[in-house]
C-alpha cells in the first residue's frame, strides 16, 4: 500500500493474517499428504481445512480491494494534514 497520511493499522494487521492462513494452508497439505491423501477420513478432513482456509483469504483479499476503495471515498473529502 503506498504511504499515505492516512494509515490504516487495522487493515494492515488483518491482512497480515492472510498470509498466515495461506502458509497455514500450504503446511497442511504436508499432512494431507502424509496421511495417505483424501481417500482417507484424516485427508478428507485436513482438506476440508486447506479449503476453508483458502475461502478465507480469498475473501479477505477481495475484501481488502473493497476497503481500499471504500477508504478512499471516505478520505477523498478530508482536508490534507
């Protein structure tokens, strides 16, 4: 995000999360793996996980385009500081 006189540390500590999840996710799929894929119960579950996680940030991601559109609207009529 370029710099600008209005910062948005929620923003950015939420998104920061995003990238967790997708690490989460890619971790997981070690185990998915491990367990002999998703013709097990275990690997059907760790999938099942692999995929909420990836919904997850995707829509935080799709959430943060919005945000940003959003907090410029917002901004747009603020005297510069």
């Amino acid at each position: 995000m370029p710099s600008s006189p209005h910062t948005d540390a929620w923003h950015e500590a939420v998104m920061r999360r995003d990238h967790l999840m997708r690490h989460l996710a890619s971790a997981i799929q070690l185990g998915v793996d491990a367990v002999g894929g998703t013709r097990t119960a275990p690997g059907q579950r760790l999938r099942l996980s692999i995929e909420f996680l990836d919904f997850v940030a995707d829509s935080m991601a799709a959430m943060s385009i919005e945000w940003e559109r959003r907090k410029a609207d917002i901004v747009a009529g603020w005297p510069a500081s």
